[in-house]
C-alpha cells in the first residue's frame, strides 16, 4: 500500500467519483469499444486535485467501485490497491491542460484504431461527424524514438497537446484524438460517462468514414463547409436547436 | 409550457398515436439503426391536422409515451413538455406533399450513411432491393450554402420533394431517400411502425450494396430491369402473389 | 380454405414435420440469416408425397407449427390457412430431381447474397469451405426475361438444375446455389434444421471469402486441390476421421 | 471403448483439466470465434503425460465436462467415449516441441482465417498488435500434396515448427499463427482458457488490420519498431509496468 493519504474532506466525493467511473469502465465493455481489459476512463475532483482511473489490466469480474485507483495529477497513487492503468499519465497531462475537461477514455475500437494504424485524421464525411466533432478528428504525429524511450504515456500527452495546439483546433469543439499506430483518447466536458458515450459516437463516426470509402471506392469528399458549420452549431453554442432548453 | 390546446376530440386518437410513434422510436434503438438519441419516428393522425414526433435529444429511458411531442403541419407545438426532433419540418412538409402517408422515420444507419455521405444512390443489385424498392434508392442533391443558412430542416424537405418530382420517382413505390452527406429518411403508408421496419430493410438492402462492390472489386452491374419488375409486382400492387389474400 | 384433404395416414407424420419446419424458420431469425418474414425452409414426408413450408409474408410472431403449410410436389395445396411461400416451386422442383434431399432452405443472408448479386461462384478459399462444398459454391446464370415473366419461381428450379447437370456438380457434395441478382438456397439429405445449420455455413464461407478478398487486394487465389480434397474427405464419405462413428 | 486405463494418481487432475478444458471450448461460442462445432481447445497435466481436447465433432448442448476426449502426446486415447478432435495431432506436436505450453486453441475465425485464405501474415500496424504478438504473426508455408496425403494434421503442426524455426520466432513472444489456406492456432503458456482469450485478441486484431488496409486503400505501413518494442515490453518479461505486480 502506497502511503499517500487522501484527506477527509475528500472521502464522500472521491466516493460518488469511483462509482462515476467504474460505471463508465463497464459502459466500455458493454459498448464493445473495448475487449478483456483494454481500455480505461478516469474522472477528476472538482478542484482537480484528484484523477480517479482503472486500475491496469485487472479482469472487471475481479473489480468493484472502490477499486478504482486515486491519483493526484503528478501521477501519485493515493490509498489504492492496485497500479492505475498504464495510461494514466496521458489522462493528467490532458486534465492539466484542459481546466474544464470532467472526464477522459481511452479506447481501442476497432474503426478508430484503424484510422490510427493507418496514420490518417477521420474526415468529416457528413453530418453525423459534424453534429460531434467540428472539423476532422485530428491523427497526432507519430511519437519519435526517443519519446518512445523516454516518459512515453507522458510525451503521448504531450504529442496530442502539440496537435491541437498546432493546427488550432478546441479542444472542447473536437472532443477526440487519434493517436498514431495506436488508438484513440476522447473526452468530455461534462463527465466520465459523457466521455464514453462520445467514443461509442467516434467508433460509429469512423465505421461510416470507412464505409462511405468502400461505398465511392476511395473517392469520397468532404462534406461541404456550409453544413458542417450548421449541423455543428445546431447542437452546441447558445444559439442551439438541438435537444431541450429551459423555456 | 406552449399555449396551443389539443382539442378534445383529439385526445384518444393522440393518446394512441403517442403509443405508437413511442414504441416505434424504441424499435429503431433495437433494431440498431441508431445510437444515444439519434433519430426520430412521427405519426399523424388521421385528418392530418397533428403530427406526433420524439422529442429532440432525450435519453430514451427518460422517456415515456406520454413525452411524444404534438405539432401542427405548420410545426406549432400542443400541449408538449418537450421541443420536437429538430427535423420536425422535414416531416411536416413530407406529410403535406404525400396526403396518404402514415409515418416517417429519419436514422444514421450506417450502411445507409455511407451511401449518403458518398453521395450516391442505393444501385438495385438484387431482388432484395426490388422486392422493397422499385428502383434505385435516390440521393437528393446537396443543398446549397443559401438553403443550409436558411430554413434548414424544411429545405431538406424540399430537396427531397424536388428529387422525386425531377426524377419522376414515386413515394409509394420507393419508400426511402437519401439527404446527401447526412442520411435516410424513410416512410411508410401504412403506420410508423411499418417505416421503421422500412429503415432496417433500407439498411440491409445498403449493406448488401456495399458488399457486392466488395466482391465484384466495385465492377457490379445493376440487376436486369425484368426482374426487378416481376420482385417488385410480385409483392405490390393488385396482382401480388406474395403474403396473405383474402381467399 | 383449399378443398384438398390429407390422408389420415399422414396426420401424424406431418404434425411432426410442421415442429421441424417451424423450429427450423425460427433458427434462420436467430442466426441472422434473414430479417422480417424474408426467408423460408421448408421439409419433406418420407414417401415423398408432401412438404411443408413456411407461410408467406406472415410476422413469426403470428405463426405457430400448425400455421406450416401443406402442399404436394405439384404444388397443390391442403388444408392450410395461409398460403405458402411464393418460391414453393423452387422448392418442390429441388425435391423431385433429388429423390433423398430432405430439407430445403432459402435466405437473404447478406454475404451470400453480395456474391448473387455480382453474379459469381462462391470461390474455395481454405478449408472451412472445402470441409462443407466441394469445390466453388455455382452461381446459376441469370433468368432470361421470358423464364422470368413466365413461371418464375419454376423457372429459378430449372435454372438451378441446368447448371448442377451443366457443370457436372454433385447436390450432395455442395449443398448449396446462388440464383443470380437473388440469393442462396441450401439444402440438406438429413433435414430441415441440417439445411439451415448448412445456411449458416453458407454465410459464414461468403463472408470469409469477401474478407480474403479485401486482405490481398482482390489479388486470392483458391485453396490447392489436394488439400480441398483431402479436408472434404476428411469430414464426407466412407473414409471420414471428423466426427464420431460406432466403434 | 478404447482399452487404455488412466492411472488412478491422474484422476483428480484429469477430472480438474476436462472441467477447464470443457469451459474454454465454450467460450470458443460466446466470443463467436466458431459456429456450430468448429473449433477446438486442448490442455495437458502437468507432467505433461496426457492431453484433453474436445471430441470431434458433437454438439455442445450434448456434451459434459466428463465428455472431453484424454489421449497421450502419442494420440493413443484414454478412457474416452468419443474421438478427439481430428487436429488432435496439431496439438501433441505442439506441445512436445514446447515444454512450458499449457492450452491450445484452434478457431475458424472470419477476419483471421481471410489472413490465413490469403497466405498473408497478420502485419503488426499497431501498438494493440504489439502488446500481445511482438512481430507479426507468421503464416506457414503451404504444406505439399505428399504433407497432405500422408500424416495430414501431424504434417500441420511441422510446418508450424518449421515455420518458427526458420523465421526465429519465440512462441512465448508471438502465441498464434497461421496455417496457410486453413485458419489460426493459437497458445498460451499459462492456461486452455487463457488460450481462448488470446484466440479473440488475435481475431480482434486481424479485424483491426483489414480495416487498417481499407482506411489507407491497401498503402499502409507497419508500425515503428521502437514503439512496437515499447508496447511489447510493457505488457511483458521483468520491467513491464502493465498489469500488477506484487508490491
């Protein structure tokens, strides 16, 4: 057992956050974004003091709630039982840069993993894409071999940070990323579980993509500006139709 | 809460079409034509003054009957606790232009996906498709920047109208489109439930297409227009063999 | 109700037949074989005077054993409330070229139908083929238009006749056609539920065919005769090893 | 009844090993690695003196843990009221040229028996590749007529020696492979039921690189060795930091 020891104050919503989490974890396997033990979701304090995350590689059968791993952002484990999924360094560098982001997935569905092994951004086909992710779902470069040899979960963080930061893009507006010859990290601003169901809505993203391929025998097109933009903001932004509003 | 009053004589009717159209969107969740709250199913009811449509954006199982939103041909919303699926006027405007039709259903199936966002119709390869489709199933034009600023969902409608009166397509004889970059919109003459059954066939009979492009390297001809006739007018029209007659 | 009476003497044989037909219908829902009412199986009594076969066009959940359809070999009908499958008379003509067969299938099932619907043999990859067919799966040439606008379903038996007797193929050795821009039949010399088990294997053969086509960039050759024939053989005929014989 | 007697000191291990042996075949059906009765997994005491594998070819509904067939790695059978599996031979080859395996598993898989139909290796394009075959996963040569006519399934397991004797490949390090035309057999070096869980990796991976060919249009590359070395030595030998280690 790790010494660190979580305060007090902290009990009941580090609580509630393991059973936030290890719902979303099983969500994963329920979804068939994941198989065995792949994958892991983690969820953060309100004062983002503390991640809550999968433990790694852990069978869930042999899992319960409590059994979710506390760490701080440094990567410090607190009062856990088990190692945090291996991951779990790229999961604070994301909550480091992002002050809002509420929860992270990682997953290795088949269709997202797919675009990843192949190196490519998941083009923005057609209206389902643009209603989730405004603009492609972005591949990051390749890691270098010595960022593979050095703190390679940490620099994994920091390759996706230099995606979206290079080529512009909002963190909030393309909630996911394609990490290259691996697989994908999707987030949400609302919750661990929203994070899920936003990679249940990339995997079906994807699968379209490679579909929409096969369908013109590579010659597809994006879908045209005028509607991405439309279909994007009709869901997000104040000026929203979608869905329900106070009245 | 809207201040438009269903009138009294509606109510059983309504009540009953809100079983219905409620029951029909669950389908479409089983039938796995859609994900989260993607989709909508609508009704009408039988002088055609009120549409019932799912609510845009709720978790199915907050969901009951009674939630099913009621609107005018004009989109005016009765006595609803809810906003109406943001493409209420897209059905609106179907309902108007096609007097005798029962029920509408719009998904982000995703066979069906890919040939829209491909932009391209659904070939008849098969008596799978001529027993359900008298023809190839038509892709509408994209719509253009104007449209997609302006009354999106009713333009949607009208591009629809516009493909079937310039290809001189028949809404009884094809029961489906396709809005291009986005995905279907089926219909039926017989009930709501009956077009969702529509949508899983469209969906099969598009993953058939894909398929048979995959087999033939993408060199598949169409199938020869006799048969298609004899499939389709063995299931249709007053000298169909196939089903049940009265003796 | 149809005024021809079955003898007393059968009563009891084709109570037993109906279950068997029954059961077998409901397997090709749950093998996914077919979606809806599409599909139809249908078995035969011993002295080869009468089938039974599915209904047409009539919900599973509507239909019990007894709703099984009563027909002779020239498709005459007896004492049934339904009328039976339009494609009876394919069935009925397989029967009588093929004095042993016992039970016939016809599906919808979507990799089977790719390769219908592009007109090709079902090519022998491997072994999980060569262990159920001997040698491609035929896909039978395609109806003239007067074979079609004559008697259709009859027809699509001759058709399938013509090119078993044309390529010198044996019914037992490959228990199974593609009829062209249509779909398989399968059949069985045991049994009604043996058919669509072999359906099943049909499918599942097709699909891998489709994938071995997509892995080498259509560039697949078919599996080396001494290994088809020995992985037949392994499984068929009087020198069979697979399986369990009286020792 | 074959008139081979189990000493009595094995009865309780071989009781134990059939019970494991029964459930992992089972799990072949969940994970839908196999229809019908395809498919077959072995286990072995841990002196290594006898083998239990599935009988060939029953249902499974007919059988019982009590039923797994016990033969010694000379395929001489034991006790038992069934035949092995015909691909028993495989298994005992395997098992005498590696004396740490534990379970064996051989499937009919879809996407990796189109690698298998094709002649193509599994290529590594990712790290969910890397984590569990470090390299790609070989497919053997072709066996000759003469390997087929004469000791078939015995022929099969020395081509799959040769195969890693000539490539240098650790079975520790790359558990599965292909039989070329034929389908994949893999292994684990702890358990028959952790062989099956690797069977569904393997399939799950072989689904992830044909979809990884579609995405690219058949142009993609392997993943880089650093990281490939990476993700296996994560998961693997003294220094990983995947899983939980004793603290």
């Amino acid at each position: 057992m790790n010494k660190n020891i979580i305060p007090a104050e902290y009990k009941e919503e580090i609580k509630k956050l393991k059973e936030e989490v290890y719902e979303a974890n099983l969500k994963l396997v329920e979804y068939k974004l994941v198989i065995h033990t792949w994958g892991n979701v983690s969820g953060i304090t309100k004062d983002r003091k503390f991640m809550v995350i999968k433990p790694s590689g852990v069978a869930y059968d042999l899992l319960s709630a409590d059994d979710m791993v506390v760490t701080d952002l440094e990567n410090n484990i607190y009062e856990s039982k088990y190692n945090p999924s291996v991951d779990a360094p790229t999961h604070t560098l994301l909550y480091k840069a992002n002050p809002d982001m509420k929860g992270i997935v990682h997953t290795h569905s088949v269709n997202a993993v797919a675009f990843a092994q192949s190196g490519q951004d998941i083009p923005c086909y057609g209206t389902t894409h643009a209603d989730n992710f405004y603009g492609p779902v972005p591949c990051a470069r390749a890691l270098t071999p010595e960022e593979i040899d050095g703190e390679y979960e940490h620099n994994t963080g920091l390759v996706i940070l230099e995606t979206f930061k290079n080529r512009n893009i909002d963190f909030k507006a393309t909630p996911a990323t394609l990490v290259k010859e691996h697989g994908p990290f999707v987030w949400s601003f609302k919750s661990p579980m929203d994070a899920v169901n936003m990679a249940l809505t990339l995997e079906t993203v994807a699968e379209m993509a490679i579909k929409t391929s096969m369908v013109s025998n590579f010659k597809s097109s994006t879908a045209q500006p005028a509607l991405v933009k439309r279909h994007y903001l009709r869901k997000h932004g104040k000026n929203a139709t979608y869905g329900q509003k106070a009245k």
